[in-house]
C-alpha cells in the first residue's frame, strides 16, 4: 500500500512538470498549449477516477455512493475537456464551448453534492434540521458578501458573455457552499481514522477554490486566456480528490464502532458566528464606518444572538451526551447495553460481508449468581456486577467490545476472529475469574460460562448468532458450569436432542413410554439372589431406548423427576408385590430416589399412599440415594426417621463420591452403604485399600456393604479376598438390567 501512494504522488509530480513544461515549451504556439491545456486535464481525470473506484470492492454500500458522486464530479469536467479538445481537432477553434462551460459547472454541482451526502451520513443519529439551518445561514452571509466583491464585478464584466452571466456567478456561489462543507467534513472526522482520507479531500477543494478565485479575478482584470498556467492547478485538485481513494484501504481494515461513537460536533457553529460578525463588519466598511444608533443596535444585537447561540450550543452539547450514553450504556456497569450490541452487531455483519471478515460473538454468564443475590442481598450483587465488568473489559483486546444484555448476561464481540483465538480468550476470561473478587467485606468467587459462536461458519443473522452462542454456553452450563464451548453442527444435534428429550419428559407417561428393568442383587459368598434393583428406562417414539443417565438429569432441572419418580415408585411395588405372590416372600426391591423427589413436601405422603395402594410389604422396599442429601441433613434426618417408622430401608448410594460425613454418617438411619463402580474397575493397590477401608466403616456402623460395578471374575475374587463377611454385589457378571419376564426365568434358578 505504501508503494502504491508513493507511485501516486511520484506521477502527480511528474504530471504537473509534463503539463508545465508543455504550457512553457508551447507558450507562442496557441493551437498546441490549448491542444495541450485540454489533452492533459483528461488525462489527470481519467486516473483520478481509475484511483477512486480501484478500492471500491472492499468499500461499504454508503462510501460506493459516496466515490460514485465524486466519480460523476470529476467525469463532467473531463468530459468538457473532450468536448472542447474534439472543438479543437476537428472545427480548429480554440475557445472553450458554451456547452463545456455548462458540463464543468454540472461538475461542481456534483461535487458539492458528494460533500452533502457525506456531511448527512455524519448527521445521521442527529436531527438534520438544525443542520440545514446553518447551512442556510452560511450560505446567506456567503452570498452577501460574494455578491458585493465577485458577482457584481463578474456581472458588469461580462457584457461581451451575456449569455454565461449565469455560468461565472455560479463559481463563487458553488465554490463556497463546498468551502463550508468540507471544513464541516474535515473537523467532524479529524478524530477519526478517515482523517487522511478527508485531509486529502480538503486539500484538493482548497487548491480548486483557490484557483477559481485566481481565474474570477483574473477574468475580472482581462487578464486570463486559455492554456494559462493556473490550468494545470485545476487538474491537481482532482488528482487530490482522486488520491483520496488511497487511504480507504487503511481505514477500512476493522470496523468503526460508529453506531454509537460519542457524537462528535463540528465547529460549525463558530465558523457561523464568525461570518455573521464578518458580515456585521462588511456592512460597517461599507457605510464608511458612519456610528449612528441603528449600527449600535444592530452591532450590539448581534453581539448578544451570538452569546446566547454559543450558550445553546454548549447546553445542546451536554443534553445529546446525556441522551447519547443512556441509550447506549448500561446505567449500572457503564458497559454498553442490548440497543447498543444490536446496532453494533448489524453493522458488524454488513462489514464483514462485504470485506470477506470474520468475527464472533461470546455470550458469558455467571454460575449461581442468583445465589448471591439471594444470600448477601442485591447490593451486594450490584456491586460483584461492577467488579465483574471490570475483569471483562480488561481480558479482551482492544478491538473487542463487551455488553451487559441481561441481569448476569454479558456479550463480547471480537473482531479479525479464529476459533483457536477465541478459545484463547475464552480461557484468559476464565483465568481471570479464578481469583476470588473483593466486594465491601466479602471475598467471592464466582465463575463464567462462555458459549462462542462465529461468523459466518456459525451464522449470517444476529438471531443465528446469538441463539447458537445461548446453545454453547446452556451445554458449557451442562458440563459443570465455569467452562466454555464452540458452536459447531454436532453441538447443535446434542441440543437439538436434547431440547427433544426435554420436551417430550412432560408425556412420557401419559404416552405409556417409560419401562423398568431390572438387575439382580447377588450374597457374593453363596452367589443366592437376595433382591433387585429398579432400573428406569424410555422407550422413545422416535429416539429409541433412553438411559436414564440421558433424559434423568433434564428431569431433575424441568422438575419432572417428581411425577416420573412417584411412578417408578408405583410400579416397582406393583412389580414386588407380584413376585411375592409368585412366592419369592424375601425379595428385596431397591428404588433409586433423587433427591428433588426426596426433598418434595409430599414426598412421605406418596409413599404411604403407594404403600397402601398396591399392598407391598414395606419392610421388603429399599430406598437408594445419594449422598448429597447430607446437604441438608436436618430434613434429611427426620424424612429418614419416618421411613424407618413405616418399615421401609435405606441406603447410601454412590458411598464414597460425595459429600458423607462419618460424624453424621453414624447418626443416620440407613441400612446399607453401597460403593460406587469408580472404586473397582482397576482394582489397583489403592482402590484395593479404599475398596476395604469403606468396607470395614460399615461393617463397623453394623450396615450392609453392596458393591456394584462387578463385571468379571477377577474383581469378584478380589472383593471376596479384602472381607470374609457377608457383602451383596450386583454388576453384568451376574446379569444386566432385563425385563420383569426376564428376571422371573432367574429368579426361578435362585442362583447365579
């Protein structure tokens, strides 16, 4: 790029010496300096507007209509320069056509045009009426003080071109109307990245101006012909204006956040008070600086009309700010909020479509923050927000932008971004929060999760984006939370399954779709059946056969445990008490409960009521569940106590994995233990002493031992070889969950 702007700059110095040394080489030859002051002109447009539109596939759809403009301006004036060099080689005159007058002057027009469009895309968020009032106003004192030092001399000058009086007014006219706008342009974007872009830009219409004014004055004295040597400065300001062109590519790289930039004034306003003042001050001049009370009056009135603008303008100023940060910020963290990341992101997509970019979004939120509220009070939340916010903003680069959408919900666009870069972000975030955050007197620790989602591989709406960033983060949640995930097409059939599975929980019953099966629990020393375990399963209509390890953990979150748990319960004592009719009167039946069931005020009631209805022997029931229910272990205590009274047993599931307790351990009312399958599927020298270390905590609280998770003789032999006591097994060496029809055929053989 910067090559390319230095070949630019070394062909405009060379063009102006070619187009000089012709005018200088020529200057007593009139058909060859005007064959040359028409000839060179088109070709400095012709590369003007090669320079424009080189960079336009990677423009935005605004900046196309803005070169388009400027292209059509410099076009007209090249074309006047072909009408009056075909004038020269074909009719051998060497003035310049009425017509080739009307096309440059239809040239400005555009131009002038160009500088309005651009000027209305800077006011956009603002109202556009103040901005054509000081337009107008500008524009009154302009022509007042043209008319009385260029229109009226060009007006008597130009008797002999009665017909262009018209034509030679304009040029002043126009050309401060542009002088006005690009001043206007130049200060609205001198704090942004088109600053170059514009400075080029002004630059150009300032030697355009500067060289209409030489050719109005020397018109005025008699004294310009064609082929003079200010031509070629005409020519400049229009390789200027096309030079532009050359630092779109720098400032077109990333996005602008201009959607809600501050909004940046132009001093506007004081290039207004100043011409009224410099108005004031021609109209002094002019009545020979004669003081009456009607001068005093005026002077003094327009003296205080601008005080009072300048105070209405500051005064405007702060209301917009206002105004401008409320909408666009969130009012607890400062961050920028949802209207903000809508805007944002839509001209983020349009951007990045049209210039081939990626980027992504990351939607964050923080786990168990309702715990906070709830515990240390809402202040106290406000204020882990705040602090929050802080780390957030100062992970990520400074090209990304962060957003508090929601109570805890936050979103990060990144810009220029790879899957890879974004893990790597991902994962500073959750370092960050690692450390616990200081709030008034407290020390909290609180974690992320982060779901990512990328553009466009991810999605080419908002909408997509940021439903399948909420599906990343929901499974980042599901996998223990403090963790973050990449969308990705699988991701989204493990959801779109399990969005499925949780859907249809709330008719599984009613559609007769849940079953039991059951495995057998074996004495290990006599290998007898003493009981079974009811196993849930989900005959699916359209998924198949579910593992409760599939579809109970949704049933848990959507609440539904409750319903499906009171009918395992139901038809697992229906099932027992067949069996017993069938004669196996010693059958013991264990039920797995979750401990939502476990903890659900009619919990008790259920029971009883199940109890009654299918007429099962309590004492033959067992009750499974896990050890986090020492949570809360003063209800635990006292719904344990009362399943004792009805006769009912029960036993810790997953001994060993959780959170017992032997302090409390020993004061519960439980039967049995029963040490989870992690403990014995190598057997090594540790697992071997853990494996006997809970076994003996057992037999010592007169509680009996299950192990399960048997799949082999080799593990059977060494749980056999660690106690000589009774210990109840259960695992596929015995027999995998079957079916009740099943399970009557083993039953019958009272062995395995």
């Amino acid at each position: 790029m910067n090559k390319q702007k230095r070949n630019a700059i070394l062909f405009i110095i060379l063009y102006l010496a070619a187009f000089y040394g012709w005018l200088w080489f020529y200057a007593d030859h009139t058909w060859m300096r005007i064959f040359g002051a028409s000839l060179f002109p088109i070709i400095g447009g012709a590369v003007s507007i090669y320079w424009l539109f080189r960079p336009i596939r990677i423009l935005s759809t605004d900046h196309r209509i803005f070169i388009i403009l400027l292209s059509t301006g410099i076009f007209l004036p090249l074309l006047s320069n072909l009408l009056w060099l075909f004038n020269l080689l074909v009719n051998g005159e060497t003035g310049y056509p009425d017509l080739s007058f009307v096309l440059w002057l239809a040239g400005y027009v555009f131009l002038l045009l160009t500088l309005i469009y651009k000027l209305k895309l800077l006011y956009h968020s603002l109202s556009m009426g103040p901005f054509l009032f000081n337009i107008l106003i500008f524009m009154i004192a302009a022509i007042s003080i043209s008319y009385h030092y260029l229109i009226n001399p060009i007006i008597e000058l130009s008797n002999e071109h009665e017909t262009l009086v018209a034509v030679y007014i304009s040029y002043p006219i126009l050309d401060i109307g542009i002088a006005f706008l690009a001043i206007n342009i130049f200060y609205m974007t001198r704090y942004t990245k088109e600053y170059k872009a514009f400075l080029y830009l002004s630059l150009g219409f300032l030697v355009q101006i500067i060289t209409d004014t030489i050719y109005i004055h020397s018109l005025i004295n008699h004294q310009y012909e064609n082929g003079s040597m200010i031509d070629p400065l005409w020519t400049l300001a229009i390789l200027l204006l096309g030079y532009t062109n050359f630092q779109v590519e720098i400032f077109s790289e990333d996005i602008k956040w201009i959607s809600n930039s501050y909004p940046k004034h132009s001093d506007n306003g004081l290039l207004l008070n100043l011409s009224v003042i410099f108005l004031a001050f021609l109209v002094m001049q002019s009545t020979g600086w004669n003081w009456n009370a009607l001068v005093l009056g005026l002077v003094l009135s327009i003296i205080f009309i601008v005080i009072r603008q300048i105070l209405m303008i500051k005064q405007q100023r702060e209301l917009v700010h206002d105004l401008w940060y409320h909408a666009y910020h969130d009012k607890l963290t400062g961050l920028l909020n949802r209207a903000s990341y809508q805007q944002d992101i839509k001209n983020l997509i349009n951007f990045a479509n049209e210039n081939q970019k990626k980027f992504a979004i990351m939607l964050l939120d923080f786990d168990r923050f309702k715990n906070i509220n709830d515990t240390l009070g809402h202040g106290i939340g406000d204020q882990l927000l705040q602090e929050c916010s802080i780390r957030l903003k100062e992970s990520i680069p400074i090209n990304g932008r962060v957003y508090r959408v929601g109570g805890d919900e936050f979103i990060i666009i990144l810009q220029d971004a790879t899957e890879n870069y974004c893990k790597h972000i991902a994962e500073m975030i959750l370092d960050t929060f690692s450390k616990a955050l200081t709030v008034s007197i407290y020390q909290i620790s609180i974690t992320p999760s982060i779901g990512i989602s990328l553009y466009p591989e991810n999605g080419s709406t908002s909408e997509t984006l940021l439903k399948n960033a909420d599906t990343s983060m929901y499974l980042a949640k599901s996998k223990g939370r403090n963790q973050y995930e990449v969308f990705s097409p699988e991701l989204n059939n493990q959801m779109a399954r399990k969005m499925q599975i949780e859907n249809d929980l709330s008719l599984a019953i009613t559609n007769n779709e849940l079953l039991l099966h059951y495995q057998p629990k074996v004495h290990l020393q006599s290998r007898k059946i003493i009981g079974t375990e009811a196993l849930l399963r989900w005959k699916h209509s359209t998924l198949g056969v579910l593992a409760p390890d599939e579809f109970i953990p949704l049933a848990e979150e959507t609440g539904e445990i409750v319903s499906i748990g009171n009918w395992v319960l139901y038809n697992a004592c229906k099932q027992l008490k067949q069996w017993q009719e069938y004669g196996h009167d010693d059958l013991l039946m264990c039920i797995n409960v979750s401990v939502r069931q476990f903890q659900h005020k009619d919990f008790l009631n259920n029971v009883k009521k199940i109890i009654e209805q299918t007429g099962v022997n309590p004492a033959s029931i067992e009750f499974e569940i896990t050890e986090s229910i020492m949570q809360n272990i003063v209800d635990t205590t006292r719904i344990l106590n009362e399943l004792r009274k009805m006769g009912v047993q029960s036993a810790i599931d997953d001994f060993g994995t959780g959170y017992s307790s032997l302090s409390v351990l020993k004061d519960l009312p439980i039967f049995a233990i029963k040490i989870d399958r992690s403990f014995i599927i190598d057997l090594t020298e540790k697992d071997i002493a853990m494996v006997k270390t809970i076994m003996n905590i057992g037999f010592n609280l007169n509680l009996a031992v299950i192990v399960e998770g048997i799949e082999n003789e080799k593990q059977l032999t060494t749980l056999l070889e660690i106690s000589n006591q009774d210990i109840i097994g259960q695992g596929y060496l015995f027999s995998r969950p079957v079916p009740a029809v099943e399970l009557e055929k083993i039953l019958l053989r009272g062995e395995i």
